[in-house]
C-alpha cells in the first residue's frame, strides 16, 4: 500500500513539475504545444478553410487561444512547421535571420517554382541586391514614375472609361501586369501581354492549395502554368541577349538587362533559366500583391463614402496643380500622405501576403520551448494585424492609426520585415498610388453586390471579382 501511495505521490508531482514549466517557460526540452493533424495533409485544409470563409485570422487566433502559447506546431502544404505569432514572434525570426534562421519554402512551393526558390537564400538575395542596388529604391524609382503614370493613363482610358460597370480585379490584375511586364522585360505588345497573362492567373491561384500534383487540381495546373511562362521568358532572355550585343537594348533599361549585363565577383553571369526563374518569382510577386491590394481599396472605398472623400479632395488638388499632358512626380507622391494611410489601414485589415517561411539553421529556445535545428518555422502577419493588442478596434477601419510614427514595431508587416523585407516595396507603393490617383480623379461608384463574400486564396478576393457601377466626375 505504502509503495502505491508513494507512486501515487511521484507522479503528482512529477504532474505539477511538467505543468509548472509549461506555464513559466522554464523548461528548454520542452517542445511548442500544437498539432500536425493527418499524414501529408496535415491542417492544410483547416488553413485554407479559414481564408475560404474570409477569416484567415482565425487559424491563429484559435490555436493560440487552445494552446495558451504565441508558438504552436503544425502542418501546412505538406511540412511540419512551428508558427510564431505576435510582435514579439515577429521581432525574433526577423533579427535573427542568418543568424538563428534561414529563408525556406515548402517542396510543393518550390515545384512549381524551381530553381526560383531553390536559389532564394541568403546569398542568392545579396546577389541580387549588389546586382541592381538601387534599381527598386526611391531614388530609382523617381526614373519610373513617368512611364508607370502613362501606363495607367492608358489602361483608365481603355478599359474603365466610357464604361457604366466594370468587374474591378481582373482589371487590377491587367493594370499591376501590365506595369510589371514594362518595367522588368520591356514588353507592351498587346498580345504578348496577353499570352504571358493568362498563365499567371493560373499560377498564382495554385500557389497556396493542396499539394497534390494530379492532372486537374489548382496545383497541378499551376506547374504547367510556371512551365509555360518560363518557356516564354526564356525566348524573350535569347532575344535581349541578341540585342544587348547589337547595341539595340540598353543594359540598364530593366531589370532583365541588369541582369544579363551584371557578373559576380568571379565574373560569372546568371544562367538564362535561373534569370527566368528570377523574373518569374518578381513578376508574380509584385503584380500579385498590388492588385489585391488596389482591389481592396476600391472595395472599401465603396464602403465609406466618408474615407473616399478625403482621399478625393487630395488626388483632385494634385490634379488641378497640373498642366494639360503633365505627368506624375515624385513631390505629387509625397502629397498623397492621406491616401498612403488608406491603403496601408486596407493593407492591415487585408494584408496582401500570408506571412513567409523560415528554417532553424541552429538549436535555441524561443519562450521557453525548444526549436531544432532544420525546425521549418512560419510567421502570419495577421497574428498583429487584427490583434487588439495592436490595433484598439482591429475591424474598424481607420487610417489615423498611420500618422505620425504609425504602429509599433514589428506589427504592420504587409512586406514582411528583417533583411527579407519585400525589396520592392516601394514599387508596389508607387503602382498602388498612381491607381488611386487615377481611379479617385475620374470616378466615384458603388457596389453592385453589397454584401460580396471576400476570400483568401491566398491574397483576399472577391468571390464575383468585386463588381462595381461608375458614376464619372464632371469635368
């Protein structure tokens, strides 16, 4: 009896010893709390459910509130992973990337990608930073703004104009692709356009789905789609490379001839499929993001006549101060301080990525739990972003959350953060402007489906691709 009660004993204490450290994070052995749910698919479908209601948010909200931890384990698109939440999760994969972690993307990710991502490490990022240093910073991009004005120009006057309703996304789409298409490979024939654009569509739509590869899923098709496009790419890589060397293209007209024109240190140039693979991760990148982004905000400028006005008087101001013909400038873009609020309180509520990949390259503890080296770590922005920890009223759209210094570090992340951020970011900044500018100057317009459902796969959409009336400005 005497040596029942003494196990007995033994293992309540050996109960309160474990839920102690638990609670107090004392306890480097102990692993994040989570689970990896079925083999191969592991949560993916919980995940994706939770964007497919139009709550993303609620993947991490639920775990964290089950577990009582700001890290928990998991399995997404096929790999087990540990999700870091909140600023402080936020502040330490981004201080300690190359240090403690490394950038990483799942086997799925990087088959449809390649050697995109393959090559996407550290050094592959400083490559391509020393290659073109200031190609996408502010001072570059004053260079761009000119072109960028002219494009939108002409895509309001041909696809919105003269137009009672239009279906906003896959005109967001063209516009954001057919920035990207000009400014890194110089093409802006009509139909080459159209023959790079479609397969895009298809890509990015598989980016975030089950990997299964299958004749007919999203994620299949979006293999063939990168296939496609990077066999077009590599036509018009032949062609500039031809004409580099016979003088009729500029080795600093694009991105494309930067990096074609640009050796490392051994004096080795890229290979034509790794540019490829480059120019393809960009492009997808960059138009993907911004015309979710301006999507959103024709979205919720519908929504708030109040918010609309505001940015209204502001386009219409930089407007007047105009001449007839005269192009965008750079003061014009600092003038644009109110619509740069909107956009970001609309990049809060919708933030045009879902967090990134990392991989422990080292052993450490992170609040009291251990991470293993080769660990695969994630981030989610909207672990901050609709957090009222962060962000009082996190619903309630309000642009003033932006002025002056705007939110504590590590808590707005539409670009991500730490030596990864989104080089270009100020890009996306510039084409989201000059959207607006357009956009706001010509028209006002309501929705035609109040109540459209909004879903995540993985950037916010529109389920009808947000339909909208147009009531023109008089002159």
């Amino acid at each position: 009896m005497e040596i029942l009660y003494a196990s007995l004993l033994g293992f309540f204490l050996l109960v309160i010893y474990f839920y102690y450290n638990h609670k107090s994070g004392g306890n480097a052995n102990l692993r994040p709390p989570g689970k990896t749910g079925f083999p191969a698919i592991g949560e993916t479908l919980e995940f994706l459910s939770a964007g497919w209601k139009g709550h993303p948010e609620r993947f991490i909200f639920d775990r964290i509130a089950k577990y009582s931890s700001h890290v928990f384990k998991t399995s997404l698109l096929g790999s087990q992973v540990i999700v870091f939440c909140g600023s402080n999760g936020h502040r330490f994969l981004f201080s300690n990337e190359n240090k403690l972690v490394q950038a990483w993307s799942p086997s799925s990710i990087d088959k449809i990608f390649q050697h995109s991502t393959k090559k996407s490490t550290s050094k592959e990022a400083l490559r391509l930073k020393q290659m073109f240093p200031n190609l996408l910073k502010p001072m570059a991009l004053q260079g761009y703004l000119g072109l960028m004005d002219t494009v939108a120009h002409r895509h309001f006057v041909t696809d919105w104009e003269k137009k009672d309703t239009v279906v906003v996304f896959p005109l967001a789409h063209h516009y954001t692709f057919l920035l990207g298409c000009r400014l890194f490979v110089s093409v802006e024939d009509p139909k080459h356009v159209a023959i790079l654009e479609k397969p895009f569509g298809v890509l990015a739509a598989g980016i975030v789905s089950m990997p299964i590869d299958f004749p007919g899923t999203a994620f299949n098709r979006a293999i063939k789609a990168s296939n496609l496009i990077r066999k077009e790419l590599l036509v018009i890589i032949k062609q500039r490379k031809i004409d580099l060397v016979e003088g009729k293209a500029s080795p600093t007209q694009d991105i494309l001839s930067r990096m074609l024109s640009t050796s490392d240190d051994n004096g080795k140039f890229m290979h034509e499929a790794d540019v490829a693979d480059q120019i393809l991760g960009m492009i997808v990148a960059g138009h993907d993001s911004s015309s979710s982004v301006c999507t959103s905000i024709v979205k919720y400028l519908a929504e708030l006549p109040d918010i609309y006005q505001v940015v209204y008087q502001e386009q219409v101001e930089i407007a007047k101060s105009k001449a007839p013909g005269e192009l965008l400038n750079w003061d014009d873009i600092q003038k644009m301080k109110y619509s740069w609020n909107v956009a970001c309180e609309v990049m809060r509520l919708a933030p045009p990525n879902l967090g990134t990949f990392r991989e422990a390259i080292a052993d450490f503890t992170y609040d009291g739990f251990s991470i293993q080296k080769g660990s695969k770590l994630y981030w989610n922005p909207n672990s901050t972003h609709r957090n009222h920890e962060f962000f009082p009223e996190p619903q309630k759209f309000d642009p003033s959350r932006f002025e002056g210094s705007g939110p504590a570090p590590y808590t707005f992340l539409p670009f991500g953060g730490g030596p990864r951020i989104c080089p270009g970011k100020e890009f996306v900044r510039l084409q989201i402007l000059v959207f607006m500018h357009h956009l706001v100057k010509r028209f006002r317009w309501e929705k035609l489906i109040p109540d459209e459902k909004v879903f995540y796969i993985p950037l916010p959409s529109s389920e009808k691709g947000l339909p909208i009336r147009l009531f023109p400005h008089e002159a």
